[in-house]
C-alpha cells in the first residue's frame, strides 16, 4: 500500500498514463487520422526552434544506418552504421528538397514547421524500419532471410499505400493544395525521392531480386 492505494494500481496507473501518452502523440495521431490530425497541427503554432524539425529525418537516418549494419553483418558494427547512415542521409535531405520546391509556391506555414510535420508523416516507415530491425537482432541469419524475403514485399506495399495517403493529407491540409493538386505533388515526391533510394539502397542488385522473387 502506498498512498491507501495497492502498489499494483499504482502501477497500472503509470502504464495507463505511458499508453495515453502514446497515443495522444502527434506522429501517432497523423498515423491512425491523417486527414484531422494535420487539420489541427496546422493551425497549432510550434513553439520549437527551427533546428528541432531535424530529430525526426535525424531518427530515421539512424534506423536506416542500423539496418544496413543488422543486414550486413547481424550486429551493429559502427563502421557499417556509418557508412549506411551516410547513405541513408541523401534520402531526407532529397525529401527536404523536394518540400521546399512544393512548400514555396504556398508558404501555408514556416518551413521548418512544415519539415516537421511532414516527417511526422512517416511513422509508417518507422514501424516498418523497426520491425526489420527487430527481426535481424533476434532470428538467425537464415530465419531473417526467409522472413523479410518473403513477407518483405507485402508490407511494403502496404507501407507505400498507407505512407501515400498520409503525404496527401499533408499535401491538403497543411500545404493546402486542392486534391488534384496534392495528386501530383505526390507522385513528383514519390518518383524522385524512390528513384534515388532505389539507387542507393538498391544498387543493380535489387531489380534482379525482385525478379527472382515474383517469378517475372
């Protein structure tokens, strides 16, 4: 007892706190209702210095550079996480490039504000990042091989379908462009920033693997 209260309602009470906080988060929020939740971040002024808009391409820069060096060599070699987070850096900053070009013929909001609402945007990739992560820290290297070989392409369609619709509520709601409009803004960020991650990740053994893999 502590506080006339059992320690285990103590405890569920904390828990029931961390999960509201969880949830109440604005990258889970644009995750789960992308079309309100930018709606509202909009009109919210942030408060946070500019420089702030990078933890987010910051964090996936560093999930991308530990996944090459999990994929590589089954463990965190610091050498390959900085090599694969050199890599992985081109693919945000190109994502910044292209939102400037589609952010200055509307100014809705300040730039770094809208960086960071649209990295916010990416919660889908995240979670796709971490649980490739996840299983080459646990499963063997040959469990790993056989479970991103060959759910990998599925969930990534899925990620690509749901990523794509959070980018145009983004394109609508805070950039405020008509749905024809935000169309074609999306499929200009996605060919240009895909091509190049293709390239870099990818490299000329990808396209042969996804052969192999649907059989063409």
């Amino acid at each position: 007892m502590l506080g006339g209260l059992p320690h285990g309602m103590i405890g569920g009470g904390r828990e029931n706190g961390i999960m509201k906080g969880i949830v109440r988060s604005p990258d889970v929020q644009v995750m789960l209702r992308p079309a309100g939740a930018y709606q509202e971040l909009a009109q919210q002024a942030s408060g946070e210095r500019k420089w702030s808009a990078m933890r987010r391409p910051a964090f996936m820069v560093f999930l991308l550079g530990c996944l090459v060096s999990l994929v590589t060599a089954g463990a965190l070699s610091p050498r390959l996480f900085a090599a694969g987070a050199l890599n992985a850096l081109f693919v945000p900053l190109l994502e910044i490039g292209v939102l400037a070009g589609v952010w200055r013929s509307r100014r809705a909001t300040p730039f770094s504000r809208t960086v960071d609402l649209f990295f916010m945007g990416h919660g889908p990739w995240v979670l796709w990042l971490l649980v490739m992560c996840a299983i080459w820290v646990f499963a063997s290297p040959s469990h790993a091989f056989f479970l991103t070989g060959h759910g990998m392409w599925f969930l990534l369609g899925v990620v690509a379908v749901w990523s794509g619709y959070i980018d145009f509520c983004f394109l609508r709601y805070v950039l405020k462009e008509s749905a024809k409009k935000a169309v074609g803004s999306l499929v200009i960020l996605r060919v240009i920033t895909w091509s190049v991650g293709l390239v870099i990740f990818g490299g000329g053994s990808l396209w042969p693997e996804m052969v192999r893999v649907l059989r063409l």
